[in-house]
C-alpha cells in the first residue's frame, strides 16, 4: 500500500495523545488511592490540555486525506458497520472528554459526586478520568480495526496490530508524559519514566512479533486466482492503461527493496532502543532535555514505523498490476 | 431475488477494448457527471475507467497464449466494499444486487478501495469521489430506449459477443447456463465475496476426422481419389450422375 501521510499523522498523534492522557489519569488513580502524592490541579490541567493539541493535529492532519472534508459529518452514520465511522464517532467523544477533564482541573471545580464506603471521595475529574480512559481504549481499537478488519491485507488481519496500536501509543504517551513531568512536576519523572520503559519494551516486544509473523506469511491470493488461469507461469503484458491509474498510485509505495530493508532496522532503533536509552539516561540524570529528546527520537521512529506499516501490506489487487509490483 | 451480473467469455474476448471505450463514453457523458481524465494527450495521461482490458500471457513462448482479460467491479454478493464505507456512500441495491456509490455521499476516503481485492474501484481525482462500475443503471431501465439497447453499453459495444448480461438468480438466464454449461468461474474465490460476475475458460474446440470419413460415397467435389470409379451405370448416392 502506499502509506499516506495524513494518516500516517492522525495515526501517530492521537496514538500519543491517548497515551498521554492514559499516563495522567494512571498517576491521579495512584495518588486517589495514596500511591503516589495527588499533583497541582495544573499538572493534569495542561498535561490534558497538551493531550487536546495532539488529537487535533491528528483530526487536522485525517481531513488532508479526505476528498470531501465538507462532508465530514456523514461518516458518523455508518457504526453498525463500519471502523471507520465509530473511529470518526469515538475521537470527538474522546476529545470532548479531555477538554471537560482539562477544564475541571484548571477551573478547580472538581465537586464530590459520590463517597465509597472505605471513604474515598470520587470527584467529577475521576469520573471524567475513567470515561477518558474507556474512551481512550475504545479509539484504540477503532483505529487499530480499520486496518485488522480488512482480512485480505494479511499483513494488518491479526490482533497483533490491535495490540501494538495500544503499546506504541501507549509508549510514546508515556514518554510524552516523563517529559512533561520532568519539566512541571520533577518528583514525578521517575513514575511515568519507569512505566515508559516497560511499555516501550512491551511495544517492541509486539511489533517484533508482528515483524516475525509478516515475514513468515504465505500469499493466499495468486495471479492464478486472480484471473482463473491455472497455469505456473503467467506474465502480465498490458495493464489496461499506458500511464498510470489509481490502481498503481494508491497500492504500491514505490520505493525499493533496499529502502524496505533498512528502514525496518531503523524505526526498531529510533522507536524503541534510542528512546529506551535516552529514557534510562534522562532518569538518572534527572535531565528534561534528554527526557523531551526520547520523546522527540520516539515519536519520529514511530512515524517511519507507521509508513512501514502501511507499506509493508500487499494488496491482493496488486496482481493485476504486476507489472508494476 | 435478482442479482444482475456479466459473463465475460476469454474464449472468444480479442482484446480490442471496444467495452472500454463503449463504457467510458456512456458513463462519462451522464447526469453523475464526467469520469474525469489528467494530461489525455500528455506524456503521462491517467485518468478514472470502470473497465479496463488487460493482457498476460501464460506459458513459455512458443508454447504459449495471450489472454486478454476484462475486469470491471463484480458486483460481489457478499461485497466487502459496502459495509466498511462510513457514510453509506457505497450500498447494494436490494432488487437487482447492483454495487454502487452515490456520489454526492462520498467523501473520498478510499477505505472502500482498501477493502476491495479486485481494484475495481478508482477514484476520480478531480471530482474527489469514488467510482466504479455501475452496470449501466441509468441505461438498463430506460424506458426511452429500445429493449435491445436496455443492456449495459459495454456488452452492446463488444464485436464477438464475449460479454453477457442478465440474472444470475435465475437458473434459466442466457448466463446462468453458460456459468453452468462452458464452466463458468468467479475470481479469488478464497476470500467468499462471491462475485456475481463470471467468467468462461479458454476452451480449445477440436473436431477428429477420421480417414475414411473423407472418404464420401458421392464424392461431391470430385477431389477424394482414392475410390475406384464407379459404373457409369451404378446409381450414385443422390441419383445423380456424379459426373
Ligand atoms: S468487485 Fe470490489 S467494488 Fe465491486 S462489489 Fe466486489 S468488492 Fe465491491
Ligand atoms: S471513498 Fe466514498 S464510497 Fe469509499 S468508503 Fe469512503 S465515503 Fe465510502
């Protein structure tokens, strides 16, 4: 497939900007339980309002890919069916969540709305947190759907891409977050630093998995069943077209064999070892700048790693244009 | 319940893409507007087709044949295109099973096209919304036409009859006895779209004529030979003299 790089953008940035917010909502769960000291309103205040800017450039970048933005609103019909349309559903409620947990914080309006019998006071914000986290899940799935769900790109149909659409955004999220606290809230860095490391080793656990899985993948579809002809050797002579068509734009990246082999070892290295080093370095020397730089070296290795993963998928149309191929 | 389709016989397709340009003309001259083109006469033209011809060989030269091999959208019965559309552009109509995208609908996303494995769908880069085939909706029930003509304009252009048109619903359809009879296939059967449309195989047609068959009592052209003459008294086969 040819990656696009709207979607390349909305996929990589809402991805952190859930992860984000999973991070602030994981550190006020710890601290309501008396884990870990209840921060400033403020920290979770702008930590949601840095949340919000991500998930909007994300929706800013998703309307680059759509050929009729001004029709936007009509996607929401079809849920029943559709990943997509409960994707396009599910961000707003997402955002809408962020922007009423964000105002809480930064208004300090936070009332009381039910006290458990073990005492614990559940105020509006940890109500909003939880739907914010539900909500967070749910858009994890949806994105991660649109591309599982099509059983023939094989390469996207296991749910090894559900699950690394959860830990990679979870992984730059997290990361985001040492770095924000890192600035705002330094006695924090190590809590969301710790939980970084592990999700980022988690993600490279996954996505090797699915590197290992692709890799091993025999073609279901053949030009023999593409045309019907059960002949071994066929060779396609003419496309139906002199120059190029849509089927040669939208399903072949175009770039070589060589450029596919590297890149691979290259969004390993800036998505999960660089990051995993500048994170332990960071930590231990307590250093907001090589904090924001694992997040800044993550966040582009997981772009590479998004344009690999669009790439990477062979669509069983590219038979009729082999020639291509 | 209808289910209209096309049988495309490659036995008898010559590859000269009268469909193509048949289909073009009709389906860019419509109320749905122009199926546009980019640089028609430049070095690089592109444009949006619905149909396209294309040619493989298959086997070893000189042991080998050409195919040519029309392919437009088949119109699936389980379409995999229709339920991932988010704006309910894409749909299949219920009372003759034809695929199609309502225009004023689609936004454009390509998700459609994704989800199609055969890429019959292209999308019109200057019009911004997805195309494809629409077995000539506006043309098979036009009251205005002849009924001859109530036939998508790709099988009324087709010189050697290589494309049909009707129900695949009804056993008794001019195409669902050729599917029956010439062994009619669907195409990527594995993945259960069951594409409506089908195709007919190459089928070589060979006739045994033995030695002795040449060898006819009347001799009409006088060319066999090898009988020995006969009497010029014997009565011949049409009693006729056959000299
Ligand atoms: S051929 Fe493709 S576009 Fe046509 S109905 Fe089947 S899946 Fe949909
Ligand atoms: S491109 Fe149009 S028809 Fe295709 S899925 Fe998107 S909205 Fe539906």
């Amino acid at each position: 497939m040819k990656p696009a790089y709207s979607v390349i953008f909305l996929t990589t940035l809402i991805g952190a900007g859930q992860g984000l917010f999973l991070a602030l909502f994981t550190q006020q769960s710890y601290a309501l339980f008396g884990q870990l000291p209840m921060q400033e309103d403020g920290f979770y205040g702008y930590g949601s309002v840095l949340v919000l800017l991500l998930l909007c450039g994300g929706l800013v970048a998703s309307f680059f890919h759509l050929g009729h933005p001004e029709r936007a609103w009509r996607t929401a019909t079809q849920w029943r069916t559709s990943w997509l349309s409960r994707e396009v559903i599910v961000l707003p409620a997402f955002m809408g969540v962020v922007f009423l947990y964000a105002t809480t914080h930064l208004l300090g309006w936070r009332p009381v709305l039910i006290t458990l019998p073990s005492g614990l006071e559940i105020d509006l914000s940890i109500a909003l947190g939880v739907a914010g986290t539900l909500l967070a899940f749910t858009l994890f799935i949806c994105t991660a759907m649109i591309y599982a769900c099509l059983r023939f790109l094989r390469e996207w149909n296991s749910p090894l891409t559900v699950i690394n659409y959860i830990l990679l955004g979870g992984a730059s999220g997290f990361t985001l977050a040492t770095a924000f606290a890192a600035v705002i809230a330094p006695l924090q860095a190590n809590f969301f630093g710790g939980w970084a490391i592990i999700i980022t080793l988690l993600a490279f656990v996954g996505r090797s998995a699915s590197l290992f899985r692709n890799s091993r993948l025999k073609p279901i579809s053949t030009i023999q069943t593409a045309i019907g002809i059960k002949h071994p050797q066929i060779v396609q002579r003419s496309k139906g077209a002199m120059g190029g068509t849509f089927n040669t734009r939208e399903f072949f990246h175009g770039k070589s064999e060589k450029f596919m082999r590297r890149i691979k070892p290259g969004f390993i290295l800036f998505s999960f070892m660089l990051p995993l080093l500048l994170l332990f370095l960071g930590l231990s020397s307590a250093s907001a700048l090589l904090l924001g730089g694992a997040f800044i070296v993550q966040y582009s290795g997981l772009l590479a790693e998004r344009w690999f993963f669009f790439a990477e998928a062979k669509h069983p149309q590219n038979h009729y244009y082999q020639g291509k191929a | 319940m209808t289910q209209l389709a096309l049988v495309i016989d490659l036995n008898v397709c010559v590859g000269c893409h009268a469909c193509v340009t048949s289909c073009k003309e009709w389906n860019t001259s419509g109320s749905a507007g122009p199926l546009c083109d980019e640089n028609p006469y430049g070095a690089d033209p592109t444009g949006t087709f619905f149909n396209r011809v294309q040619t493989f060989e298959i086997g070893q030269y000189p042991n080998s044949e050409t195919l040519h091999f029309p392919k437009s959208c088949l119109h699936c019965e389980d379409p995999p295109c229709v339920p991932v559309c988010p704006t309910g552009a894409s749909y299949k109509r219920k009372e003759d099973g034809i695929v199609l995208v309502d225009y004023d609908k689609c936004i454009g996303c390509k998700y459609c096209t994704w989800a199609c494995p055969y890429g019959a769908r292209e999308f019109d880069e200057k019009a911004k919304v997805m195309k494809k085939c629409t077995l000539c909706v506006d043309r098979i029930y036009d009251q205005s036409l002849d009924e001859i003509d109530r036939k998508p304009s790709c099988v009324k252009a087709c010189p050697t009859s290589a494309r049909l048109f009707g129900d695949v619903h009804d056993p008794e359809s001019e195409i669902s006895k050729a599917i029956r009879e010439d062994g009619g296939y669907a195409l990527m059967p594995e993945w259960g779209t069951h594409p409506a449309n089908h195709y007919l195989p190459r089928r070589k047609t060979k006739l045994k004529i033995h030695n002795d068959e040449l060898e006819r009592a009347d001799n009409p052209l006088k060319v066999d030979g090898l009988l020995p003459k006969p009497n010029k008294n014997d009565p011949s086969m049409d009693d006729v003299s056959a000299w």
